[in-house]
C-alpha cells in the first residue's frame, strides 16, 4: 500500500535519491549499505527506531535499486511509512546471521565482486555487526567505509521541511510559555515537566530524541539530563531547554526561570551577556558566513563581556529529523569550523553561562533558519530576565 502520511512527493524523494546516486558515481560505488535511519528516513521515508537492534537499506547506482531490510516489527512501518517498493524480512532466530541476510540482498543486486560502501558514522551500526560484516564480506565484494555524504546533502532542507520546522517551532514556542508558568517557588519538577509533555501531546506534535534537561537550583548547570525529581525554592534558578520535533523535524529553545524574591545581580548580568550573545551569532548566521564565524561572534562577546571563563568548545548545531539518543548533527558550532552556510539550513544557537563558581547558571537560546539575509527565528524566548515569585 502507499504511505499513510507521505511527507513529501514521490518526486522529491526520487530527486534525494538521485543527488546520492551522484555522489556515489564520483566515490565509484556500485553500492552502499545504510544503517543512520535519519538518512534511509531522508532517502525513503521509513519512520521506524528499530534500528536499535537492526535495519538496514541497501541504494544502487539504478534508479530501481533500493531496498529496506528489517526485522518483522518493522514490517508494517516500512509499508506505511516508506516510499521503498522492495522491503525484505531478517528474521530473529538462533540459526539466523544479520550477515546472511545483508550478502543475499547484495547478491541479489549483483554486488559480487563490486565496490560497496557502508555507513560507519552512525548509532545505527554497531562495531560487533561491522566486524562480522567485515568478515562475511570479505573476498566477496569490495567493502569500503562511507564518508558521511548523505549527511551533508540533507543539510541544506527542503520547503515542504522548512515547513515542518515553522510548525515545530510555533508549538515550541506555545509549549515554552506554558512551561514557564509553572516554573514558580514551591513548584514540583515533575509538574513541570507535565506541563510540557501535556503541550506537547495535545499539540500533536512528536516526542523530541532526547530527553529534554530541566532543573533548579545545582541541578541547573547540568545541561544534560538526570533522574529524580525536586522542588524549585525560592531565590532559585530552573534551566529549561526544551525541544520537540514535527514530522521528526527537531525545533528547540533554551531559557532560565528566575524565582526570587531576592534575583541575584551577578543572574542578571549573565541574562544581558547571554543575551547580547545571541543577537551576535544570529547577527552572523547568513549564507556566505562560515559555522566558525558564529563561533567567533559568541566567543569574542563573552570576552568582551568579562565571561571568557565561561565559553564553552561549542554553541549550538544544525538540526534536522532526528531519532534518539539525541536531536543534536553534525556539524556544531565550535572554533574554526570551515562549512559555508548556505540559506536553507537550520541551527539552533545557544548561549550558555555557567559559573561554576557561584553555582549560577544562565542560557537563552533560539532556533533560526539561515538566509541571505538576517536569518527567519524559528523559536524566539524573553529577552528580558525570566523572573516568576
């Protein structure tokens, strides 16, 4: 049957296909083996997390190779899901090899004694099922490690994605009120986290691959998830960096709830470097910039600012369709990165001030789609001091 909910036309997906035909012709492949589902995603359409026990794509030079291999839960996925004609079984089972299953697809696209390329920078392959790939392939075809070039040509989106961005974009923001709200002294942290997840819902729009950080108090800097669940206090500090996706597609925002009553100065002066920050990053995000250049703009105001022991090695990344363990791609934002933006591409930019010191944390951050021009901000937070008694 055809995809329920097709996200783009068979002509789009047909054109994708195609660009990474021609990519393969200039590395001379006959073949490649995928395992990053973000890109079988982008190639296809095939919505399914089970690659975290086992799928694989195979894409042939010929406009008619392509084929999605998967284990019978994803089964019906692929046929809803994928725009792949040819979805084929690897069945569980103790006389079953993963390995058996690739070489019977290969072979059946003629790839015997052919130069086959296979995805190596991805969650979706583990180094075990590589090395007995290796093996099982060896002295049968040509087995060489992919650069990550499907990547690359996904940087640049789509309108029918940017639209999917505008839509994650406007739920997060409608979301990230909501959230704040609740973000008041005496406030549970598992309220709170309620409160989004409920937005989140009713929204229809999809869970974000990661679990979103939220804290107060010390809990506030971790910037990375951790379990259990407090009360925010008074005169406290709750980190919010919240993201959810449409169609996959990730949109995020980051901002610090303030509790008082008593707001600490040293808080307010990292809320105006923060926020000055941004407004020189996104001053810089446009075609014809470099991902260094935006670097460079946060790091030289948070000098300039009297911060620079607060700089971090990165301050943000693109974004795209995105499955656990995380929405975060390559390539982040951090000192001397060479890549061209280009309009069309999509980062999200955070500003972050820890003071390990003190124990005092602050961070906005907004997603934005680049132009040639300013860029269009996609997710927008206060950029005045986030303070609820």
């Amino acid at each position: 049957m055809p995809p329920y909910n097709p996200l783009l036309s068979l002509r789009e997906y047909a054109d994708r296909q195609s660009k990474a035909r021609a990519e393969m012709a200039r590395l001379g492949y006959d073949g490649l083996l995928l395992f990053k589902i973000e890109d079988i995603y982008w190639l296809n359409g095939h919505e399914s997390d089970g690659f975290c026990i086992f799928s694989c794509a195979f894409l042939g030079t010929k406009p008619d190779q392509m084929t999605l291999l998967v284990r019978g839960a994803d089964l019906a996925v692929a046929d809803q899901t994928s725009v792949c004609e040819d979805v084929r079984l690897s069945p569980d089972g103790v006389d079953e090899k993963r390995t058996d299953h690739i070489r019977e697809m290969l072979a059946s696209h003629g790839m015997q004694g052919k130069r086959v390329g296979i995805q190596v920078a991805t969650m979706g392959l583990t180094p075990q099922l590589y090395l007995e790939i290796a093996a099982a392939l060896d002295g049968w075809c040509e087995l060489i490690a992919a650069p990550d070039f499907i990547r690359e040509l996904r940087l640049v989106k789509s309108p029918a994605e940017l639209g999917c961005f505008r839509k994650a974009g406007a739920v997060m923001d409608e979301v990230m009120g909501e959230v704040v709200d609740t973000c008041r002294s005496g406030a549970f942290e598992g309220d709170i986290y309620a409160s989004f997840y409920n937005g989140l819902f009713r929204s229809g729009a999809d869970l974000p691959a990661h679990i979103p950080p939220l804290g107060g108090g010390v809990k506030a800097m971790n910037l990375r998830y951790t379990s259990g669940r407090g009360h925010v206090g008074e005169n406290d500090q709750i980190t919010l960096e919240l993201g959810l996706a449409w169609r996959r597609y990730h949109a995020a925002s980051m901002c610090v709830v303030l509790t008082g009553p008593d707001i600490n100065p040293r808080h307010l002066k990292m809320h105006e470097t923060s926020v000055v920050a941004l407004e020189a990053v996104q001053d810089k995000l446009r075609a014809g910039n470099t991902v260094g250049d935006l670097f460079a703009a946060y790091r030289d105001t948070l000098v300039a600012r009297g911060e620079e022991d607060a700089v971090l090695t990165v301050c943000g990344y693109t974004m795209g369709a995105a499955w656990p363990p995380t929405w975060m791609e390559q390539p982040l934002i951090y000192e001397g990165n060479p890549l061209v933006l280009q309009e069309n591409m999509v980062f999200f930019t955070h500003m972050i001030l820890n003071d390990r010191e003190t124990g005092l944390s602050m961070a906005v951050a907004e997603q934005g789609i680049v132009t040639s021009g300013a860029p269009e901000i996609i997710t927008h937070v206060p950029k005045e001091p986030v303070i609820r008694p």
